[in-house]
C-alpha cells in the first residue's frame, strides 16, 4: 500500500486495492488446509501449524528477512481510530470526521462514540451467524461439527464442506489482520513470532 500511494495513486484507491488483495491472498493458506487435511489425511493441527510455518517463512523470503517500518498510509490510521459521531459539548455534533477547527492534540475534548470498527465488526457477525443459521451450507457446519461419520452417512459432501471452511477460516484471518492493521499502522515487533 505504501508504494502505490508514493506513486500518486489516490489513497481510497490504494486503501482499495491493498485491502482486495490481503483479503485474495488469505484465501489460499485456508484451501491449502482444507486440501491437505481432507485429501492427503494430514492432522488439522499439524496441516494448520505447518501453514503457519511456511506463510511466515514466505513473508520473511519477501522482505529479505527483515520486516518493513514504513508501515501503512496514514489514512489508513485514521479510518481505524475514526468514530462514527463526534460530540462538541459546545457547538456541533460531526458524523464520520472531528470538527475541522479541533486539532489532533484537542481530541479528548470531544465526546467520540461508536468506533469505525464496530459497524464492520457487526456486520461480519451478522452475516456469519446469518449464514450459519439460515443456511444449508450452515446447517452442513454444525451437522459436520457433531458428527463427521453422521455427516458422511446423511450425504454431505464432507471433503468439499471442509475446504470451504478452512477456506472461509483463512478469510476472516485476514479479515481480522486488516481490522487490526488499520488502528495500528506499524505492527509492534515485540508480537512477532508469539501467534501461539
């Protein structure tokens, strides 16, 4: 994302983009999982600590080994520790951005409500639990969490509900990867190398 905003590229572009291609790229470590537990019968711990292993390795390969400190555009900071509504106690309430005339180092002196990352938060929930809930597909996860022999024996296609989970797993992975990306810019190097 840095080097495409360097280059002039409009930042909601850049956010755009850098975001459709973390969240393209969450998708493949989750069907490699779900391909290897179900067709080759490799342990999901061991298939899924295994991925961990090899994503990390392929992310030090890229960067030379070191991990970059020019972190994301600063807007990026800024959607994430936006509020939905700001409150001046003396002039105006502001929806989406503070008062123009309120300086950074002023904030506090301004009522914030509801974080930005709330509504995408809720919205994820909802449309998880609504498709669990309201779904074949759904109804397929929890007969495949009770039971896998039941599952099998009730006709579910159990290989291909799997990949599609360890699929949908991945993807929230990096759903929540972005989600803490955009209140942090630069990720604290003292949580490197502690996932577990």
């Amino acid at each position: 994302m840095q080097f495409l905003s360097n280059d002039g590229m409009p930042i909601w572009e850049v956010i755009l983009l850098g975001s459709l291609a973390a969240l393209s790229l969450s998708l493949i470590p989750g069907f490699l999982n779900g391909v290897f537990i179900t067709r080759f019968k490799v342990p999901s711990f061991i298939a899924t600590m295994g991925m961990w292993g090899i994503c990390n390795g392929v992310t030090l390969f890229i960067v030379d080994g070191f991990m970059l400190v020019m972190g994301a555009p600063e807007a990026i900071n800024k959607i994430g520790n936006g509020f939905l509504l700001y409150i001046d106690r003396a002039n105006a309430i502001r929806f989406f951005s503070k008062p123009s005339y309120v300086a950074e180092r002023d904030i506090r002196q301004l009522v914030r409500l509801v974080p930005n990352s709330i509504p995408f938060t809720l919205i994820v929930l909802v449309s998880i639990g609504f498709m669990l809930r309201k779904t074949r597909f759904g109804n397929h996860v929890y007969a495949i969490g009770g039971s896998i022999d039941a599952a099998v024996r009730s006709g579910i296609n159990v290989s291909r509900h799997l990949i599609v989970i360890y699929t949908l797993s991945s993807f929230l992975s990096g759903l929540a990867g972005l989600f803490n990306l955009f209140p942090n810019r630069h990720r604290e190097l003292h949580t490197i190398r502690r996932e577990l």
